[in-house]
C-alpha cells in the first residue's frame, strides 16, 4: 500500500473536539430533513436527498453554472 | 477580532491521496439546457454574453437532447434537465412547454430571476413538476447590482414573483451573490434568506468570468471570516439547507472518520450544455457562447448534426483540444494543493477567465469559495 499524506486531515484532527461536535449537529439536521422529505420536495416525490436534490447542477461542488 | 490564518493551497503535497476525479464519465447526470439567451434583467455581474439577444432555442434540438436524455434518464436516479438561461422564463410558457414535452422520466429544473413569475406560472411549473430555483442576493441594499435594463433595481420584481411562489405553495431553493464577502455580512444574510422561505441557499462569491472582467480578488481573512460567521449563523437554525457550508461539513465528517477519498466523484461528471442552437459545450457551461483562437467556440458537437450520446462518448473516450488540457489542470491540482480532496480541482470556466488557459492550477475563485470556505467554517468549529 503505497503512502499517502494529508496534512489538511491532520490539521481537521488536530482542530479539536468542536469539529466533532459541530459534524454531529449536522448530521442529525440531514437526519431530520430525510425524514420530512414529503413537505421539502414536491408532492409526492422521491425521498429527498441531501446535496443532491437542492441544485443539480452543483451538488458535485466542481463545474457548475450559476 | 483575530483574522483567519489561510493556508497556502499550493504548498506542496508530498504524495496526493486523492483518488477521484480521474477522466469523464460517459454518461452525465444532469444536462443545462438554454431556451434562450434572453434576460429582461442586466445585472452588473452578469457574465452572459448574448442576453440582450433574444435567440430561443428551436424544439428541434430538444427533441434531439431528449433521444439520447430518454436513454440515459432511467439507469440515473434523478436524472436532471436544468433550464438556465439568459432567463428561462424569458422564453414563454408555451415555448418552454413545447422544449420540456420530448423528455420522459428526468426531473426539470429551472434557475430564474423571479421577475417574470406569477400565477400562471405557477401552474405551469406545478404541472410541469419543475423545481425552482430563484436568484436574489439578500435584503435590498445587497440586491442592488440586479437591475432592469433601464438600470432600476429589480428587488421588487424579484420580490413579487417569490410572492407567487409562496402563494402556490411552491418550493424554491435560492442562488445568492456574494461581491464583497466580508465580517458582519453572514447573519443578516442567512437570516434574510430564513426568512425568504427557500428550502436551501447557495452562494456564489463573484467570479472574475464571461464578459464581468471585474476582479475577484479578495482579503483572505476577510472572507474566511464571512464563510465563519455564516456557520454561526446557521448553526443557530439550520432550517435552511445551506449548500457551502454542508458540503464543508460532510468533508470535515468524512475527514474524521477517515474516509474522505470517497466524497470526490470517482470521474468528472461531463455535465453537457445545450446551447440555443444544439451546440454541446461539456464541463463548463459558462464557457457557452465563447469563442478563442486557441479553443475555437468550446463546443464539442452539434445535436442537431450528431446524436448526443455519441458527442459525449467521443469527447470523453479521447479528450482532446481545450478538455483534454483541462485533465491536465486538474491532474495538477491532484499534486500540489491540499485542499484537492475538498474541491476536486479548479473550475474549468474559473482557469480560462483567470489565467487564459486550463492547465493552470489555484484560482481566485478557488481561493473564495473553497479554501477560505474550509478553512472559516473550521475556523468556527475551532472556536465555539
């Protein structure tokens, strides 16, 4: 397995407890929001999914029209 | 108030780790369709060339965009065809109706500026079951650089058409313009936009790009700040889906559970752009309707002249010309800045109107969007 580094890695780890903590808050608001998917889509649309669905044309976060 | 120490994103990375973004994938999961390169607006960071034209793009060429969409839209969940103008609405009802009926099982979005929306409208995007997306940057005073044609700010127009939305009872996410990011902005921003009612927000910082030659060249701490107070801001009622600052947050997530490398797409998704007259520019879609003596006009095919399975197919197979110094750009990022696991490489449209070429690396808006955006939102995390 050939070596790998990443310092932006060790800087996030080395950030302290607050990263977790604020990483937590956040994945219960996506928990809650895949869970009222009927009142944030369409009527009777697919499950809603996070990144995905509010703007297609970013969700990949590289080469998007604005 | 400390500044926000930025690191240098093109300190050297010993061995990258990252492993996606290698190649073009053949098959795309959303395509950009241009009914027109009209808009009744002419807002001072505009990079659209041709908006005060009004060239509507022919249903022949959606017929032609849906033979190969239909095909591909049932083995890609969600499969997207994103109206984006000039302004989509600019193009009528019924001529949009008539460019959206050769499409079978994809989702349609529309990207607009609101002015034009009202209760018919709203029928038609109800029927159509079109998602919207409407473009407004903040309260008034921040909105100022959307103007009408005659100069006049168009925050009331704008206003009145997301009235007909709520009215309708039809969801709207948001795109804001960011000019001047700096400390003191983020809270009345997000709250603004709280308030607004959309489901969830972007926010573009302004981009140096098309025929805005305004720099974008901004205080470093000053927008690491912006994008810290922004996480406070949302932190505190995350009832908004708040698109940088999420992503920022999975990628922190990721980090600490050690599996990073699988948030960057394993290939470039080549995302075509439809142009009025069926010409297919992949990856970048600002790049429509741009010529270079280097580049030619950017477009890979015609779909009125070659089906669009087989332009993406050939382009991707065996990139050439200006996509195929793009990889190499992006192959660069790979090798000499730390933050490639978070962004995946410098936008191709952000190369080309920053530094005239795409094999280049760090671009402003990299440096605005993505690594002060990292490195605000753990800046916040750092300090609350």
């Amino acid at each position: 397995m050939r070596e790998t580094t990443d310092p932006l890695a060790e800087r996030v780890r080395a950030a302290g407890p607050g990263v977790a903590a604020l990483v937590a808050e956040a994945e219960r608001v996506w928990r809650d929001r895949a869970g009222s998917a009927g009142g944030r889509g369409l009527p009777g649309g697919p499950v809603w999914r996070p990144f995905e669905d509010a703007f297609p044309t970013f969700y990949q976060f590289t080469n998007r029209p604005r | 108030m400390p500044s926000i120490s930025v690191e240098p994103a093109e300190a050297a990375v010993p061995v990258s780790p990252w492993t996606g973004m290698r190649g073009v994938a053949p098959v795309p999961s959303y395509v950009v369709m241009q009914p027109t390169t009209l808009c009744n607006l002419a807002c001072d960071y505009c990079y659209l060339p041709e908006r005060r034209e009004n060239h509507r793009m022919p249903v022949a060429v959606a017929q032609a965009v849906a033979q190969t969409v239909n095909q591909w839209a049932p083995a890609v969940p969600g499969f997207s065809v994103v109206w984006h103008g000039g302004e989509p609405t600019a193009a009528g009802r019924t001529h949009l109706g008539a460019l959206m009926a050769p499409f079978q099982r994809v989702e349609h979005h529309l990207q607009t500026n609101a002015t034009l929306l009202d209760d018919p409208w709203c029928e038609f995007l109800r029927e159509h079951r079109v998602r919207v997306g409407i473009s407004i940057d903040g309260p008034p005073e921040l909105t100022g650089a959307r103007v009408d044609r005659g100069g006049r700010p168009a925050y009331r127009l704008i206003m009145r058409g997301i009235e007909a939305l709520r009215r309708n009872g039809i969801p709207f996410s948001a795109l804001c313009v960011v000019s001047q990011p700096r400390p003191g902005l983020a809270a009345g921003l997000y709250e603004f936009f709280a308030g607004l009612g959309c489901h969830a927000l972007g926010i573009n910082v302004e981009e140096q790009e098309g025929v805005n030659t305004r720099s974008n060249a901004q205080d470093g701490a000053a927008v690491a700040e912006f994008w810290a107070e922004l996480t406070t801001a949302w932190r505190a009622d995350p009832r908004v889906e708040l698109r940088e600052v999420e992503w920022a947050l999975r990628y922190l997530g990721a980090t600490l559970d050690g599996r990073a490398d699988e948030l960057l797409p394993r290939r470039l998704d080549p995302i075509p752009t439809i142009g009025r007259s069926g010409g297919v520019i992949l990856l970048s879609p600002e790049l429509a309707g741009f010529s270079d003596p280097r580049y030619g006009d950017f477009t890979s095919g015609n779909v009125l002249s070659t089906p669009l399975s087989e332009i993406v197919e050939a382009a991707t197979a065996r990139p050439a010309g200006w996509i195929a110094e793009y990889l190499a750009g992006v192959q660069a990022c790979r090798e000499s800045c730390r933050y490639f696991g978070f962004c995946g490489g410098a936008h191709a449209a952000n190369r080309y109107f920053e530094h005239g070429r795409f094999d280049t690396t760090v671009t402003e808006h990299c440096r605005n969007s993505k690594i002060r955006l990292l490195e605000g939102v753990l800046s916040h995390a750092r300090d609350h």
